[in-house]
C-alpha cells in the first residue's frame, strides 16, 4: 500500500485537501478515483474547511496564551497581570488657574468642593477640568481668590457591597479611568464619616490591619479594586460599603487648553457682587493616552524582572516608567562613564511629555519614590537631557509625468516621511541617526521621486547673556569632519562648506556668525553682503572629540530664541550617550523640490 501519511504541515484550505486525496489514493479503493467529479468532492471540502478552521483556531489561541505574540488587549493585560504589571491608565492634563471674585461674606469662609469643574476649548472641542481636592477660601474684605490645579476630566463614583470573601472583585464602571485619581472610602456598620484605604503597590510592610486596596486591569479597558485577605491587608465584614471615587479623562487631546470658564458658583450661595474672573497661570499639559500594547508587552517583563528594586541602570529606567507615565524617554547610566568619573552615583536622564527640562518638583518626587528601592552606597541623581538636533537639507527631483501632486503636496509628504522616522527612530536617548536609511525613505515617499541629495548637521542651541562677556564649552560626543578648508585670506563666499557655524548675531553692533577655519580655530565673521570676512578669534574646535569652547562671547543680540552651532559629523551615522536626546528639528527641514521631464 502507499505511504498514506496526511500532511500536517501545510494547513491551509488547499494544502489540507490534498493531503486528505493523497491518504484516500493509499486506498485501493480510490486509487485511480475521480474526487472532482464525485459527491466525495463535497465531504472533503467540508473536512478541508473543518481541518482549516480548527487549525487556525488553535494557532490564534496559542498565540494569545503568550505575551509575545498576544495581539488582543485583553489577552495582553492579562499575561501582564501575570507577572504583577498594571498597566498605566489614561493621565488627565494639569493646567494652573488663578480665580478672582468679590462677595459681600455673609457666609464666609466659603467652601469650593472637590469636582468643582471649568470649561477649556482645544480645537472647538469643549472639556470640562476638575478640582482635585476641597478648598476653602477666606479674605479679611469682600475680595477673595484662590488658587489651583484643575484636571481634566470629571468625577464619577462607584458604590458596591462587600460580601466578606476573600478575593472580591470590584470593577469599576468607565473606562478611561486616571488611575492617579481613585480614591477608596469603606463604610463599616453606622459609620457615615468612613475610612480611606490607601492604594498598596508592594506587599513589602503590609500587615493584617492595614486599610489599603490593590489595583489590576480588567477587560474592555476596565480597572479592578481589590482589598486584603486579613493576611496582607484588612478585609472589611460582610454588609460593608466601599465607595470608588475617580476621574474619566480624555488623554493629551486636552493639552494646550489656555482660557477657562468657571462652571459654578465659589460661594455657593447668592453672595456674589460681581463676575467670577478666572486667569490661567499654567496651560494645560501632561495628559496621555492608556498605554499601548508595545509598551506593555515590553514594560511587563522587565518590571516582574526588576522585583521593586533598583540595582542595575536599566532597573532605574522600569521602575520609574512604569510608575510615572508622564515620562517621555528615560535613560540611566553610571557615574563611571562620566569624564572625570563619579563612583557611587547612578545618573538619570528624564525627558517628560510636553514638558522642558526637569521640574524640581518632580525631581523630589522621583528621589522619594527610589529611596526605599535603591542599593546602599548608591545614590541617585537626575541629569537634564540634553539636546542635541539636525537639520536636513535636501534637494528633491520628482517626474512630473509620473504624478499630478503639486510640489507642495510632495514636500509635505516627504515632510511627513521625516517626521514619522523621527518619531519611529530618533527623539530619544542611545539612539542612531541612519542617514542612508532617511535618504532611502525620502527616495521612497512617492513614485515620482527619481532622486534626492540630502546635506545633514547637527546642532545645539546657546542662549549667551546679552551684553555680557560669557565662556561655552559644547561637547558634541561626535568626531568632525577635517577636510573643509579655508583660503587663507579669512574671507570667503556666503555658500562655503565648513565644520563648525553658526546662525546669525550682533556682535558690535554689525551682523556677524561663527566658523572655524579647518585647523582648530573658532572665528567670529562679519557677514557683508554675500561674504564672510574675518573679525577675531573666539575659541578652539576639538575635532576628534566633538567639542567646540567659546571664550569671552559678548553678543548685542541674536536672531531668533537662541544661537544655533551647526556642526559636520566626520561619521554620516550620528549617534549620542549618556543625557543627550537625538531628534530632528521640524524647523529646520529645508526641502527643495525640483520638477524633471524623462
């Protein structure tokens, strides 16, 4: 008899069926059977199509029981919950407000309870921003005013019975929960005032008395509040009330909310005099979307692998992205890389969304929260990131008989190719500027691009003191390019190429830049019509190393919010370490399309 095995490799429609006609034909009753011209054509189409359907089945199954190759929400949140990881929820953007009114304080003090909302418009979009805590306002006249932090998004409470079993299960009702936000108060017996149980992450101190609650995610976006066991936290008596208080964002569309309407009456009663005057002190920022499934899928096992302590570098960069979602980019490196080098230290580079520089606020914050997660001997500090930008210039040749989008239509599609590899690639730390990759994405942004020529420097930006005689001392952490000389009469046309430049300023009173002569000089040039002619030494250019120092720069003034040092790199792949952030500034993409007939 011939071989009769069925394939079970090959489980696509097609290939299931003929492996089903291959093991009949080992039969001597079908040897030479006609299956396209018979009824048993019809049964091993259904087999086929059983055999397809339950074998696609089981693969989506297995995939969605590992976190690697899970691609439904749900199964990824929950091979997170696993290894102990909650993902962060939807943050609600923070905006400051100052409030003004007058009142005649029949009723004063008066109280402003927490929930009391505003009004903000992004975008004719209307979003209500909330307060977060009750105040109470008092004035020794008839003027009074306050002020406060306002979050976006409103209020909402879920009430449940406690049954007294170990275990329940309180799922809250909305979605896009701000985790930040939820409180959690539990009435036992007569008690009307209740007990707030505080939000437990660790299971580290916790004892059989201690009011906390616990958090996970649920389905559908849901979140979920547990309490203890009487083991790890107390477990309130059956017939208990627990309240659920928290806010329902709309993640970073609110950001960038500048004018606010007060949405209710500060006294609470008819007391007013005249209009309630609300002025913005800080705009709205801060607000993000849920976590996305990448970052889950990423943050999860490296935050079981971290156990809530800090010993390495990169156990720094888990715990506090996991902790703090506001965090855009983060790196940590030890202080031995540092020239001269700071043993004991470990330094953390944070870069925070829609936010510049590192806040003193948060920097506490973030010391406290490591404090108790941290070795001994080691201590941590926080380093601003530091940027460093490019620019591209590229001249862009397109057929036009290839296309009917206008130049602009495709310099905003190359402009777009850009910013989504800046996006995908760059604007963080560790990062590598691929410049043969970008050429090839702008050469592919449309058919009708036949060619491109790309010119690429990178920059930092100097905010010198006006008037006053100042030192730079700018470390690139990238070798320049050597072979860009000058002629040696310190005068040359607008268009030469050199290392190191700069944009324009005023130095005694006429237009001036910087560039250095290829032969390690840093030179102030007074610029005259489309010549550079040479004014005076100025600093030295390091181009092994990168790193270019400015000595006794006074400057009258400068165009634009600062002055930009352009340099060369020597290597077309940039890349940057320890505090320094890599991205592409959108200002600075000059794209020149030219238009071709082949």
């Amino acid at each position: 008899m011939a071989n009769n095995a069925i394939n079970l490799v090959d489980l696509d429609f097609a290939s299931i069926k003929a492996s089903l006609k291959n093991y009949l034909r080992g039969n001597e009753l079908f040897k030479d059977y006609d299956f396209e011209a018979s009824n048993m054509n019809l049964l091993l189409d259904l087999l086929a199509q059983n055999g397809y359907r339950t074998a696609f089945y089981q693969n989506m199954v297995l995939n969605e029981s590992f976190l690697d190759s899970a691609v439904l929400r749900n199964s990824v949140i929950s091979r997170a919950k696993e290894l102990n990881y909650l993902p962060s929820s939807v943050k609600s953007s923070r905006a400051r407000v100052h409030v003004t009114f007058n009142a005649d304080g029949t009723s004063a003090p008066y109280i402003i309870p927490k929930g009391s909302n505003f009004t903000a418009l992004v975008k004719n979009d209307s979003y209500t921003f909330s307060l977060d805590e009750t105040l109470t306002v008092a004035s020794a006249n008839n003027s009074y005013e306050f002020e406060a932090d306002v979050y976006e998004g409103q209020y909402v409470t879920d009430s449940y019975n406690i049954s007294g079993i170990v275990g329940q299960v309180f799922t809250l009702t909305n979605p896009g929960i701000d985790t930040d936000s939820i409180t959690v108060t539990v009435f036992e017996g007569s008690n009307e005032l209740g007990d707030v149980y505080n939000y437990a992450t660790s299971l580290l101190d916790l004892g059989p008395s201690d009011k906390v609650f616990f958090l996970q995610a649920g389905e559908g976006g849901t979140y979920q509040v547990l309490l203890g066991d009487n083991n790890l936290g107390f477990l309130p008596p059956a017939g208990s009330v627990i309240r659920v208080e928290y806010r329902v964002a709309s993640g970073e569309v609110s950001n960038g909310a500048r004018e606010f309407t007060i949405n209710f009456d500060p006294t609470n009663t008819d007391e007013l005099t005249s209009d309630v005057v609300v002025n913005t002190l800080e705009n709205a920022k801060e607000g993000s979307e849920a976590e996305t499934l990448e970052s889950i899928k990423y943050m999860a096992p490296r935050h079981f692998q971290v156990q809530e302590r800090a010993v390495t570098a990169s156990d720094y960069e888990v715990i506090l992205k996991a902790a703090f979602p506001e965090i855009n980019a983060i790196h940590a490196f030890g202080g031995e890389e540092l020239t001269p080098a700071r043993y004991g230290k470990v330094f953390i580079s944070v870069d925070l969304n829609d936010v510049d520089g590192l806040p003193d606020s948060k920097k506490t914050e973030y010391k406290n929260f490591l404090k108790n997660r941290t070795t001994f001997g080691i201590v941590p500090e926080f380093a601003a990131p530091e940027y460093t930008f490019i620019r591209i210039d590229s001249k862009i040749r397109y057929n036009v008989n290839l296309t009917s989008a206008s130049r602009e239509t495709l310099k905003t599609i190359v402009q777009d190719v850009i910013t989504q590899y800046n996006e995908d690639n760059l604007d963080d730390f560790n990062v590598i500027l691929r410049q043969s990759r970008l050429e090839a994405l702008i050469d592919d942004a449309d058919p009708s691009i036949i060619s491109s020529i790309t010119d690429m420097q990178i920059f930092k930006k100097i905010n010198p003191v006006l008037a006053e005689f100042q030192s730079f001392n700018i470390d690139f952490g990238v070798a320049l390019r050597t072979d860009l000389l000058f002629d040696k009469s310190d005068s040359h046309g607008a268009d030469t190429i050199s290392a190191v430049e700069s944009s324009n300023f005023f130095f005694k009173s006429e237009l001036c830049r910087l560039d250095d002569d290829g032969q390690g000089n840093l030179r102030i040039m007074r610029i005259v019509g489309n010549r550079h002619e040479f004014v005076s030494d100025i600093g030295t250019v390091d181009y092994t190393n990168g790193i270019i120092s400015i000595r006794d720069l006074k400057v009258d003034n400068y165009v634009g919010s600062s002055i930009r040092l352009y340099v060369r790199p020597e290597d077309p792949d940039v890349a940057v370490r320890l505090n320094n952030i890599l991205t592409i500034d959108s200002d600075e993409v000059v794209l020149t399309i030219e238009e071709v007939r082949d």
